[in-house]
C-alpha cells in the first residue's frame, strides 16, 4: 500500500469515484515547509472530474512555519498510478514527510527546488 497526502482535489468524493471508482478514506496531517496556491487548469478531462478549472498547487518554501493541512489515504500501487494520470503536467509525485513523522507521496509544483 502506498500513502498519498490530498490538499485539494482529490478529497473530494466525485473525483475519488472518477479515478478510483471508490471513496477513499484517510486521516489529517500536517505537511511542513510547504504553502497552497492556485493554478489554472485547462485539461479538459481534470476539469470535467474536479468540476473545476482553478485547482490547488503546493509550492515548497523550506519555512518552518508554513504548513498545509491534508488528508492522508492509503491506496494501493495501481490507484497511486491512476492518481499521476489524473494530475497535469503542472505537479510531480514526490516523497515527504509530513509532521506525524509518516512519509508518502505528494504532488507539488513542478521544478520547485524541494
């Protein structure tokens, strides 16, 4: 099973049924050093899904007082694949560690310096 960290679209239930065909169920945390900013999308497919063109991007800023709140799901590595093909160009999977100490995979900015 892989973890995933959501701060945005993927939260919600149509997009979970979208990419996954179920609803995912997770916990809060707390991802450090990172804040939330918005881009435009203009995926068809993604705007259709999230009901959304403006969508949320985490922009690593190395500051210990930034934090965003998600919710972490446990999924497997098929739905990990599903969730890159759903995320534009615009982010990259990476791996953090959020502040429970738990490590999983996020999408952020691509080209940020993390």
């Amino acid at each position: 099973m892989e973890f995933l960290f959501s701060y945005g679209t993927l939260q919600q239930r149509n997009v979970q049924m979208a990419n996954f065909g179920r609803e995912l169920s997770g916990f809060r945390d707390f991802l450090p050093k990172y804040v939330v900013e918005e881009i435009n999308i203009i995926d068809e497919v993604v705007i259709r899904k999230s009901g959304k063109s403006v969508h949320p991007i985490l922009r690593f800023t190395g500051n210990t007082e930034d934090r965003v709140l998600g919710t972490v799901f446990e999924i497997t590595r098929k739905e990990l694949s599903q969730a890159d093909n759903y995320e534009t160009d615009q982010y990259q999977r990476i791996s953090a560690v959020l502040e429970s100490g738990r490590t999983c995979w996020i999408y952020a900015a691509k080209n940020d310096n993390t």
